[in-house]
C-alpha cells in the first residue's frame, strides 16, 4: 500500500492595505526583547520648507529668491519590520536564492 503524502497548501492573498515600497536602504538593530528590527528608507535630497518666488507682470512665476531648507540628504522610512531570529535566517537564506536567481538570468541576457 502506497505511504500518503502529507501536504499542506498556502493561499496567499493581499489586504486592502497592501502596498509595494521601494528601498535604497536599512537601518536596525536587535531589540530589548532580542529580536531584530530593520527600518527601510528612501534616500534623497531634504525637500525645502518653503520656497519665495517672484511674480513677474504677467502673473506667471518667476526667479526664486528664497529657500528654507535643512542641509543634507534625507532618509524617509517607509516601513520597519521586526523578526525573531530564526525568520531573519529563513530571510537570509530567501535572499540570497533570489540573488543566485538573479545573477544566473543576468548572466544568460549578457552571454546571448
């Protein structure tokens, strides 16, 4: 008599408050309660405060002439995760299979 496989089936869907983010970057740490938190972050330039132009005689903008702004680039995070270890070491290993992946399609589009 053939042994049953044992199986299990996921459905993924999404919530009405999914969003796709974009990342240039992470910043994080280990938690007091020792898990790992990473916060992702769009880099750019600091948007200004407040920018002064003039209005030249037909009402249509013209030179700016004044700008509040901080210095520096700024770093607006989108989203923070927080994962106990072993999920950050399954996110690891995820990765770099998706990695591989990549660099062995790159690799056929640049020997073609």
């Amino acid at each position: 008599m053939p042994e049953e496989q044992k199986s299990i089936k996921f459905n993924y869907y999404k919530t009405e408050t999914y969003r796709s983010y974009y990342t240039d970057g992470v910043f994080g740490g280990i938690t007091s309660k020792g898990k790992i938190y990473a916060d992702f972050f769009i880099e750019k330039f600091t948007t200004p405060k407040s920018m002064q132009y003039e209005i030249i005689d037909d009402g249509k903008l013209g030179k700016e002439f004044e700008r509040e702004s901080v210095e520096g680039f700024s770093r607006q995070i989108e989203c923070g995760v927080i994962m106990d270890v072993s999920f950050a070491k399954v996110l690891n290993r995820w990765l770099s299979e998706k990695i591989e992946e990549h660099e062995a399609i790159k690799k056929q589009i640049d020997d073609q």
